[in-house]
C-alpha cells in the first residue's frame, strides 16, 4: 500500500511553519521544511483521537526539538513512491487511519452554517480540506451564493434521525455544531431555546459518540456569572450564568467533558467573547452593538447603544475566532490537557470603542438608552483570561481594537458609499433569502 502524497497548497500554514522554526533550525531546504510541516499537520488531525504511538512519536520529537527522530519518521512517510512497508503497528495503524479518511481529509458537517461564523469557517475549512469535503447545514432557505460554493444539506438539529442519516450518507468525521439562539434572542423565548440549545446538542452528541466524530461545539463569556471573577475571567471558577443562554452552554461544556471521560468522545469547545464581522449579521447576542456601531457610525455618523457608555466586554475578530476553531480542531487529541479553552481577543467599553471609531470618522457621536441586554451584560466578564490556551496550543490573537476598527471600517465602507456597490456587496454577503 503507498501513502498518499499530500498537494503543496495543504502544507502553507504560516503558523504551523513558525511553530516548527521554533523546534527546527531553517539551514533546511525550505521545501523539506515545508514537506514536514505538511506530513506534521496530516498526522495532526488524521489520528488524533486514536491513542497513536506513532503520532505520539512523532509530536514528541517535535516537542523537544529532536529533529532527526522527527525528519526519519517523516522521512518513511513522505517518500512519495516508496511502498509503505513497516512491520510496527503504529505506522500500519497510521495508514489504516488514512484509509478511513477520504484522501487524508476529514469531511466536515456545519450545522447551524448559514449565521455569523458558520459560512466564514465552512470557506477556512473547506480551503483547507476541499469544497466537497465540508457540508453546510441549517433550517433556513440558502442564497444561491452559498450553494453554489459547495455542499448544503437541511438539517434541524431537534431531528435526530435527520442528522443521523447526513453523518451516515456523507461519511463525516468532524461535526461543529453552530446552531444556537443566542443570548438576547434565547431570553424571549425560553422554550424554544432551551431545546435548540440544549436538546439540540445532546442530539450532536450522542450521534458524535456513536460514530467516532470529532466534536467542536463553541462556549461563551455567558458562560459565566456574576459570582465568577469578571476581571479577569480564568479558565476555571464559579459559574452560575443567569441567561437560559449561559445556561445551556454550562451544560454543553459539562456534558461534553462528561462524555470524553467516560466514553473518550473527542469534545472540543472553545469558549468566545462577542465576535465583530462585516460579512455577516450578528444573531440576537448582547455583544451585537460592537457591530451594527460600525454600520450606524458609516451610514448615520451617529449610533444609539443599548449598553451604557462602561460597560467593558471582551471581543475578538472573526478572522482570529475561525482561526482559533482550525487551530484547535487540528491539534492532536493528546495534546490537549483541557477540553474546554476561553479564547479571547481585546476588551473594551462603548466609549473606548467610539473613541477608536472617531480616528477614522471624526464627526461620529454615540448616544445610550441601555436596555434589557444591560442586565445580561453586567454578569458577564469583562476581561476574559485565555492564558491556558495560549500555553496549551500556543493561542495568539492577532487583532487588537485599532486593527479591529480599521478593517471593519474599511470592509464595510464600499456597502455606504455607492449605490451599486452597496447593492452587490448585500447580495454577496447574504447567506439566506
Ligand atoms: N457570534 C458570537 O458573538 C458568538 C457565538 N458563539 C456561539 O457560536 C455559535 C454560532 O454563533 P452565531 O453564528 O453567531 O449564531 P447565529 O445566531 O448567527 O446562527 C445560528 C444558526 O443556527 C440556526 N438554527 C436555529 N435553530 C436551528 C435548528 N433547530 N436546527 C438547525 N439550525 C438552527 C439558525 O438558523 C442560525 O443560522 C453558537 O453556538 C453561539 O452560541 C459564542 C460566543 C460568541
Ligand atoms: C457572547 C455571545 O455569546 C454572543 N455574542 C451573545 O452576545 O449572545
């Protein structure tokens, strides 16, 4: 049997290859260096929720800079048209693994994909794994834009046999489960929430158990509550959130542990403040004014917020959230000493953020009428505290509130300048009709 060769354009993450710089010393030919970081990354997301010797082998290696173990265990596997002979059972189970994988790739099921971040992770995963291969779902009616980018299947998460049949018709490996009522949205309507909230993932979990799936389900600053320690909020300590919302999420991140202890399910979840983007509509959270300030302040110079004027969160931008999603989906199940990770990007209060906002747009004036998301604001952190997952997977945001600010603005600016363009950017940036 031959390994497979993986195509260059799998092996260019900047990120990966600074890691490796940090082990490797570059007087290699960089397109060695390139080829182990591929062969690395493969490895990476092929086995990791397998106890794999030979994966472990190899990420050890790598951790303590031991470059020839790592570069002759790369070595047998790289060479692209040797035959894969080895009588030790770890290299057999690799290329068992890569059997199961079509073409080493993982093939991806997004439910909940047509909000704010599933349609910006579906285009991350599927350059990294292929179009074909990352399956968007939702309940709602698609744009032809999105279906026209690659698979999109309807799915409700409250139907267990819906998903059921997707996971086994479409062989997925890995299911991010989006679907959620956030937090202003969830507390007018309890009931509804609490079963796509809660009802929802125990669907995705159990079907996540059942076939083996890697499962990456997000958390929430709502997570916590005013009896956490909210500046700053470190990974573990009290929480008592009181949104059905926060909740939920309590339960998802306790339940998800739950299962990889006892059943050894590969739950992932990452817990994320508000998150700012411009392609897409925030659905219903608190944190949504750090948005639609941008919009207001482009269209109106003017911005009436709901949040009174110190009301500090914890934000980060969509290109860092999906980032931090790819990152830890592809670290190697062992690696992970924690399931659950606070992530965070820059906190800031709607002062700081109009003053930011001014540099740009001078004459911008903010005005506040706090309403009912004030009192869910105020149980929430205000500084988020992400230390272990910078030392555990070496997380590193890479957006502070200037940079923030200056491409949301720039993004957004086109859609209040001219007509046409505003015209075409609403179409293209629409997920559904
Ligand atoms: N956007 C943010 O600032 C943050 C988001 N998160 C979490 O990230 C995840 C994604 O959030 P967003 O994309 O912002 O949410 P969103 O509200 O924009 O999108 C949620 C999607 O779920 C879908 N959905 C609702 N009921 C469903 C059902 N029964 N079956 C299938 N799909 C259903 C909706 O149609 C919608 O497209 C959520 O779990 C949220 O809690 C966590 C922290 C911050
Ligand atoms: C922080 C979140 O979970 C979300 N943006 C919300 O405000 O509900």
């Amino acid at each position: 049997m031959e390994v497979p060769l993986y195509p260059i354009y799998r092996l260019n993450s900047p990120h990966t290859i600074s890691q490796l710089n940090t082990f490797l010393p570059l007087e290699e030919n960089p397109t060695d260096i390139h080829t182990v970081v591929g062969l690395i990354q493969d490895v990476r997301f092929g086995v990791s929720n397998l106890a794999f010797p030979m994966f472990r082998s190899t990420f050890i290696a790598l951790s303590k800079g031991d470059r020839n173990v790592l570069l002759r265990k790369t070595a047998v596997l790289s060479g692209s048209n040797k035959n894969f002979h080895s009588s030790t059972p770890s290299l057999q189970a690799l290329q068992r693994h890569f059997d199961n994988y079509d073409e080493g790739r993982p093939r991806i099921l997004i439910t909940g994909s047509l909000g704010q971040l599933g349609s910006g992770l579906a285009r991350v995963f599927r350059q990294k794994y292929g179009q074909e291969n990352v399956f968007m779902s939702d309940i709602r009616k698609p744009s032809r834009d999105i279906t026209s980018r690659g698979p999109y299947i309807f799915a409700d998460v409250l139907d267990y046999k819906c998903l059921q049949k997707i996971i086994v018709t479409h062989r997925i490996d890995w299911l991010v489960h989006f679907s959620a009522l956030l937090s202003a949205v969830a507390e007018q309507n309890v009931g509804l929430s609490m079963k796509v909230n809660i009802e929802g993932t125990h669907n995705v979990m159990e079907l996540a158990n059942q076939y083996g799936l890697r499962l990456f389900i997000p958390s929430t600053i709502a997570a916590f509550g005013p009896e956490s320690p909210r500046n700053p909020t470190p990974n573990l300590c009290i929480q008592r959130p009181k949104t059905i919302y926060g909740v939920a999420k309590v339960h998802t991140e306790l339940l998800g542990e739950y299962y990889h202890h006892k059943y050894g399910l590969d739950f992932r979840c990452l817990r994320f403040p508000g998150v700012l983007s411009s392609d897409t509509h925030p659905g219903g959270g608190t944190t949504d004014y750090a948005i639609q300030i941008f919009h207001d302040a482009l269209k109106n110079g003017h911005y009436t917020n709901y949040l009174r004027p110190d009301t500090r969160l914890p934000m980060m931008h969509i290109d860092d959230c999906l980032r931090s999603v790819a990152e830890i989906m592809e670290m190697p199940s062992e690696a992970l000493p924690q399931r659950t990770y606070n992530v965070t990007g820059v906190s800031f209060t709607p002062v700081e953020l109009g003053e930011e906002i001014r540099k740009s747009i001078p004459h911008f004036m903010q005005d506040y009428r706090p309403d009912h998301r004030q009192a869910i604001a105020e149980t929430w952190p205000e500084v988020f505290d992400d230390t272990e997952a910078q030392q555990d997977w070496n997380w590193r945001p890479e957006f502070d509130l200037e940079r923030m600010c200056q491409v949301m603005l720039d993004d957004l600016r086109p859609l209040y300048q001219e007509p046409a363009m505003k015209y075409l950017r609403v179409l293209t940036a629409s997920c559904y009709e």
